[in-house]
C-alpha cells in the first residue's frame, strides 16, 4: 500500500512522517511570524513602535525570545505532582497540534480530509482544557489552582455556542467537511446566510483561545499568571505555541467556514496562487480582528463571562438552528437566512449593549443581630 504525495508515491509511515514535519515546520515559524505582528500591530494602536532592536526593524525577536526560553532553567516546584505537571503541556499542545489534520489551507493542500471535519475540530479542541486543569492541580498552587477552574468552565461554556455556530452553517451548506463547505461558497459566503452564527463563532473563539476579553484564566492582576505560573522555559513556552497555533487555526476555521476560504470570489478555477492569497488574505483579517479587540476590550469579570455564554450566546445560537431548520425543512429562500440573521444580530447587540450599561448593583449583606435582638429571641 502507497500514499501519494506532491505527485510521489510513499509508504504509508514514510507519508506520515513527512507530513508530520511540514505541520510542524509551517506551524513553528507562522506562530513566530504572529507574535512579531501581534507586538507590531498593539504598538501601532497604542502609539509605541513594538520590537526594533533584533534585526532589521525587528524582525528577529520571536527569534530572540525562542533562544532565551530554550537556554532558560526548567524549574520544578518541590511539592508539585511530577506525573501531571510534567504531561499537562503535552495535553494543551497536542489537541490543538492535531487540528491542523483538517484544515484545507487551499484546494488539495491539506493533512486529510475527514467527513466529520467539523466533528473532528471540535472533539478534539475540547481535549486541551483537560491539560489546562492537569497544570493547575499538578503545580500545587492556589493562584494555579483558580486559572484551571476557570479555565475549565469558560471552555465548557462557551464550547457549546461555538459547536452550534459550526454546525449551523454545515446544516445550510449540507456537509461537515470542510472542503465541500469551501466549495459550496464559491458565489456567496456563508456569513451573508449566517452573520449571526459568525458573531458567535468569534466571540466563542476568542474565550477557546483565552483571548482578551476573555483572558480571565491567565489574568495577571487577579491570579498571577494562571494555570502555568509555576512553569518556565521550554515547557512555558508549549503553552504559548499552543495559544497561537490555535489562533492559526481558528482562524482558518472561520475563514473557511463562513467566510469561503480559497474559493470565494472567484472560484477554484483561477489557480493555486490567487487560491493562496485568499486563503491567507482571509485568515490574516481574521487574525487582525482578534488582535484589535485585544487592544480595545478590557477584560471582562468572570460572572460577566459566564453570563454571556450561557444567558445571551447559547440562546441565540439554538434560535439559528432553529431558524435554519425551518427554512431548510420548508424550502424557503435564502434570503429569509439574511433576513432573520441581521435581524437576530441587531437584537443580539442590543441585548448586549443593555447588560454592558446595567450599573453594578452592590452587594446586600444581611444585618447581624444586635444584642437586644437576640436576648428577644432567646
């Protein structure tokens, strides 16, 4: 048995292998080329200039910052378990490692092709808060202890709003694989359908990725540093891959999902290079949204946080599949989609708009008795 591969038949291992290396080289050096534009892009929306010193404009600091955390001491607390402090990172890592297995970057550039891609995406995305907990527990911390929980609960929470965002627009393109949803938005994008199933699946990936405003877990000024404060070098530094490979690929999830990955406008007609520059075009601007709402969103509280998943997003995302349903089972247009999406959006930004504005009530605390209260009762 052979796998072909860029025109070339290899045994299935030696196929394997050769992916595994090319994932792994394109993942190491886009996250490196993130946290360069990341740096860049806060700069420029907070009047600073970002990194200049390493290379041209530089350009070399992720690089610097790579040597500096290999050649680091990797510290172990002395109470800490040794079995789950040192497996936890492996547990973030490679659940979002393995979901660059799905993602169709271009037509047929890609890992695999799973049917259930979707299915795939999710189950697997979901495995790394189990890592975020094991860093926790394992670091014997309390400052740790507290990121786990809450990163465990806002990655419960706000998974269900993002698996019904995805599956909504399968059930309008009629596929969980990826690539037959690419290819059914080659005239009009699934966001024209779906505009409130991608508002959701936004804001429902940046509480996954742990991103500002969502960036409760990790809070400095609250708990240090979260789940990994007790972690450093190399093993700190898995974490902080694992942030940004699962930003790539949400990104390209999204960009491929809603809004036609490689094939909108034009088609799979015009060639691998036009094919890369949207796909890349479109993932970037997702990538940039993600980074101007951390430069223009403060963090949120952690009952805001939970609130919002389960009171505003997940509600809105079961009347999606409603609506969905609906016009799929009676055969209605596409525009009735629009219609109703637009109109669910605005009275998602208006519900939102109105808790934004609530003032904070301040706490009643209940009046202890006083002395002549209790000798009534006795």
């Amino acid at each position: 048995m052979s796998v072909e591969l860029f025109g070339t038949s290899f045994n299935p291992w030696a196929d394997a292998a050769i992916r595994l290396q090319l994932v792994v080289g394109f993942m190491t050096v886009v996250v490196m080329g993130l946290i360069y534009a990341e740096r860049k892009i806060l700069a420029r929306f907070h009047q600073r200039v970002g990194p200049q010193k390493t290379g041209p404009r530089g350009l070399l600091q992720s690089v610097a910052d790579a040597v500096k955390l290999v050649g680091k001491e990797d510290l172990r607390p002395a109470a800490a378990d040794p079995w789950t402090f040192e497996l936890a990172p492996y547990f973030v890592f490679i659940p979002i490692f393995l979901g660059f297995v799905i993602v169709p970057w271009v037509q047929d550039w890609n890992v695999r092709l799973l049917e259930l891609g979707i299915l795939y995406f999710v189950a697997i995305s979901s495995i790394s808060i189990v890592g975020w907990v094991m860093a926790g527990w394992g670091s014997d911390n309390r400052y740790a202890i507290i990121g786990a929980l809450r990163a465990a609960a806002q990655g419960i929470s706000y998974e269900l709003p993002l698996v019904l965002a995805l599956l909504s627009a399968a059930m309008i393109a009629g596929s969980l694989q990826l690539d037959k949803i690419v290819e059914f938005q080659s005239t009009v994008p699934l966001i024209v359908w779906q505009p409130l199933g991608f508002f959701i699946f936004f804001v429902a990936a940046l509480a996954e990725l742990n991103r500002t405003p969502f960036d409760i877990p990790v809070g400095e000024s609250e708990i240090v540093g979260g789940p990994f404060v007790e972690y450093s070098g190399i093993r700190w530094s898995m974490f902080f891959l694992a942030e940004y490979a699962g930003m790539l690929i949400m990104a390209f999830v999204g960009s491929s999902v809603f809004l036609g990955g490689y094939s909108w406008p034009f088609g799979e007609d015009f060639g691998l290079p036009l094919q890369i520059l949207l796909a890349a075009g479109k993932g970037g601007l997702f990538i940039f949204l993600i980074f101007w709402v951390r430069a223009s969103v403060p963090r949120l509280r952690i009952d805001q946080l939970m609130g919002y998943s389960w009171k505003i997003l997940l509600p809105f995302s079961f009347l999606q599949i409603l609506i969905n349903g609906f016009v799929l089972v009676y055969g209605l247009p596409h525009i009735v989609l629009l219609i109703t999406g637009v109109l669910s959006l605005g009275l998602l930004f208006w519900v939102t708009e109105g808790i934004v504005q609530r003032p904070l009530e301040p706490r009643r605390r209940r009046a202890r008795p006083t002395i002549v209260q209790e000798a009534e009762v006795s």
